[in-house]
C-alpha cells in the first residue's frame, strides 16, 4: 500500500468508530449551566477574551458552536504553535503563537472571514509558558507579560495604506517585582482595573499601568505556578504545584492570601503533564453567581481528585476520584458551569517539549487513553457526585457552549484503530459531546499527521460558530457550511 493512502484510510476508520458512538444532536440544548461568571468589566468580550473564555476561567461561554449544518475547516500554516486565539468586540482574532524556529513569541491579526495573518508583532522571549495566558482588555488590546518582564498592552489599527498593523499601545516593567531569570505565567484584571499576574517562581502581584504601581509577595519557598491565574469579584485564584489560593489586594494594590488549600500533589510528575502538581488553572463557577466555588484537580496517584472549594471561605466541598475509566491525570483547566464541572485527561500525551524544570515521569511513558468525567455538586452543597466517566480521547481543552448544550473540543484517533498509541500518523477529529451523557454525537475530519497536532491546546468560538483552534503549526478554522 502506497503510504499517501495510509492518511486518509487512518481518518475513515477513525471516523467509523467515533460515528458509530452517535451521530445526531441531542433533541434539544441541555440546560442547567447557567450562569457563567459575571462579566469583568475591563475584559473583552464573554467567551473570547481570555484562553478559557473569561475572567474566571469556566471554559465555557454564551456563544453557540458551528451548529448543524455541514461542516468545513482550514488549516492557517504559520509555522508556529498556537495556544491562545481570542476574539476582541470588533470580530478581529488575535493569536499569540511560538513560531517552531527561533521561538519569539509573535502576536498575530487574523483576517475573521479567512483566518489568515493580516499582521504580526514579535515580543521579547521569555520562557516555554511565560506570556501564553493572555487575554483581551475592554479595548480589543491583548496584554501580556514579554521575556524582558514588561506588562504590555498591544492594540491593532489601520495604517495609511489600508493594510493593518499591530504596535505596543502601553508598557510597564514588572522588574522590581519580578527576581531575573523568573517569567510571568498568568496575568488576569480584577474588577477595579489592576493587572494580577503570577510567575513560575511563585510570585503574585498587582500592577496598574495608569499609576505606574507595582506590589508583589512571595508564596512559600518551592511553589511554582504553571498555570493561569483566575480572578473574580472575590479575589484572585492560584493554583501552585502545592496547593490553591485565594488573594485579595488592599486599596493600594498590595496583595494578601485569603485562604490557601494544600492538596496531594503525588510522587512524581505523570506522563501527560507539564510539572509536578495540578495542570488546571483554577476554575470559578457556581449556580447562583457564577462564583460561588473554585475548582482545580489534584495529582494523586494513580487516581486523580477533583476538588471544589466554596469561593468565600476555602472550605472544601468534595473530593471525587476522577478520569477512573482512562488514565487519570490531567493538565487541562476543568469546564466549571452552573452545579457542574468537566475535566479531560491528558495522562500519556505526546508533548513535544516540556519545561527546563519538569523533571523525569513517573512511568516514563504511556498510551494516551483518553478520559472525560463530569462531577455535579448536589444543590444543597454537601457534597458532590460523579455523573459519568469516558475515554474520549480529547486533544485539546474542551469548551462548553450553553448557547447549544454541547461541549466541544477535538479528538485524537490512533493510525491503528482500536489502540491507545500515539504516532505522525493520528488523525484529528473536531467532535461535540453531548454533557448530559458524555457520549460523542458529531465528529468533523480535520487532517492527518502532525501538522494537525492540537497538543492540548484551547479552541475559541467566536460569533457567528465559527471555531479557531490552535495547533502547533498554526490554526485550524471551523466553520458551517
């Protein structure tokens, strides 16, 4: 058999098999996951204006998928692997990719009717996951945090000649507060216009670039962060490699711990995950404000927990073994909607490259089952339950519309099918999960080979259904019709 005709008979029988598990919608949208966190004022839009939707971090949002039409994607080539695509108010996609060359972190503008690069930005490098979380502000401006420390705003505009063009509307050194040789991981505004952001050494702090203030504390002496940061009217989550938190920050800025919850953070880093703890940046949700808990998982082993803390307090609500039917372990921000909460595995993803302090795995290596669990807290808050288990092999971050009732994320499908290995030769699927079942309702061939590598990264919808999904050579377009 010539090997061109490996690809696309990969792709049918994967298909086959993912089809076969259901092929129509759910008679109707399911409901009971609502409301999302509120909508922070000096965010862009809801849904697209942060890696996981918003402030909060939920992974969900108010706008609708694709729909059920037939479906076309496109793949963007930019040479370059691509995390975070947002959507600002104007409908313009901003992404921030790491070209696989050089690897200087580079801001694109995305043509909205084709996806394609209308211009592009180099900022400083900084190091493997510094300046990957970003977000919009109310001004369609992406901020981040570049290698040289500085907290930079970067707005888009029309240039004379009617082309466009991407510059640094506003910098700020974060240097006093930084140490050298750290990086900013996260960044995310509170509610009274500061910038929050956190470092892999376990800084956290405040800065407001229209004062110039900059205040910053310290977490115990060998927590690392390496994942975002959430904020809600409450506070400020962080998730260490040891344990979650919670800040406030007095009128001047200066940061403070409210509560901190330790967790089992295992015997070693699982194949699968980046560092040595959670892989979740912590997630706000809750049936009356959107706020009312927090969640992350842990990294007990062999069997991953999910934890829910109330978000005033720090109590904890339950501890629910998870991901039980796949390989449990994750390093995915969990889906956090009304009572319920969504977690993926990504235990034995094939990443690429991990950071320069990741450390060995425990095992060195293993097949990427897959995993999807969906745990409910009971309405009285007493506890939580665990509604259903699978072993959908997710690919990227999952997100939940509560526009259809579908979550919807893409699927990794083995050259061989029947198998749980990983090779250049998988295909990818764009799939919607029906979250009352768990069971997988559509599929949407994207392409095969590792040009189509989603590598656990996060899609965004944007209006009008269409989804941008970050690969690591660029950016998949779907779109309905």
């Amino acid at each position: 058999m010539p090997r061109s005709s490996l690809f696309p008979r990969a792709a049918v029988l994967g298909a086959a098999v993912l089809l076969a598990l259901g092929s129509a919608f759910p008679a109707q949208a399911a409901t009971g996951f609502d409301p999302l966190p509120p909508h922070n004022p000096y965010a862009g839009p809801q849904g697209t204006a942060t890696m996981h939707g918003d402030t909060g971090s939920s992974d969900a949002t108010p706008l609708a998928g694709p729909g059920a039409g037939s479906l076309t994607s496109r793949r963007v080539a930019l040479q370059s692997a691509c995390p975070t695509v947002l959507v600002g108010s104007d409908g313009y996609p901003v992404a921030l990719c790491t070209p696989i060359l050089g690897q200087v972190p580079t801001v694109h503008l995305l043509d909205p009717a084709t996806g394609n690069s209308l211009a592009e930005l180099r900022i400083a490098k900084g190091s493997l996951l510094g300046g990957v979380y970003a977000y919009l502000d109310d001004q369609d401006r992406l901020v981040a945090v570049d290698g040289d420390r500085a907290l930079l705003r970067i707005a888009h505009r029309r240039t004379a000649s009617g082309g466009w063009e991407l510059y640094v509307a506003s910098s700020l050194s974060l240097a006093s507060a930084v140490p050298e040789g750290d990086a900013v991981t996260g960044v995310s505004p509170d509610w009274k216009g500061r910038v929050w952001f956190a470092t892999g050494g376990g800084v956290v702090g405040t800065a407001d670039d229209r004062t110039g203030a900059v205040h910053a504390l310290t977490l115990p002496a060998g927590e690392r962060v390496d994942n975002s940061i959430s904020t809600a009217p409450a506070g400020t989550a962080v998730a260490t490699t040891h344990a979650t938190y919670l800040l406030t920050a007095a009128d001047d800025g200066t940061p403070a711990v409210a509560w901190r919850q330790p967790y089992d953070r295992g015997p070693a880093r699982k194949p699968g995950q980046l560092s040595r703890g959670t892989g979740s940046t912590p997630t706000f949700f809750g049936p009356r404000t959107g706020t009312d808990y927090l969640t992350v998982v842990d990294n007990a082993a062999p069997t991953e927990n999910l934890l829910v803390y109330r978000a005033d307090t720090g109590a904890q609500v339950c501890s629910v073994p998870v991901l039980q039917a796949g390989g449990s372990g994750s390093e995915n921000s969990p889906i956090g909607a009304g009572n319920s909460v969504f977690v993926a595995s990504t235990y034995g993803y094939p990443y690429p490259a991990l950071p320069d302090n990741a450390g060995p795995s425990t095992p060195a290596a293993a097949d990427f089952e897959g995993g999807l669990s969906r745990v409910d807290v009971r309405a009285d808050g007493s506890g939580c339950d665990l509604k259903w288990d699978t072993t959908v092999r997710s690919s990227a971050v999952p997100r939940l519309s509560t526009a259809d009732g579908l979550i919807h994320t893409i699927i990794r499908t083995p050259a061989i099918p029947f198998t749980h290995t990983t090779s250049i030769l998988d295909s990818f699927l764009y799939a919607a999960i029906d979250p009352a079942t768990g069971r997988t309702v559509r599929t949407h061939y994207l392409g095969t080979s590792a040009l189509y590598d989603t590598l656990q990264m996060v899609g965004s919808i944007a209006p009008g259904g269409v989804i941008y999904q970050g690969t690591i050579t660029g950016i998949l377009r779907i779109t309905n019709g």
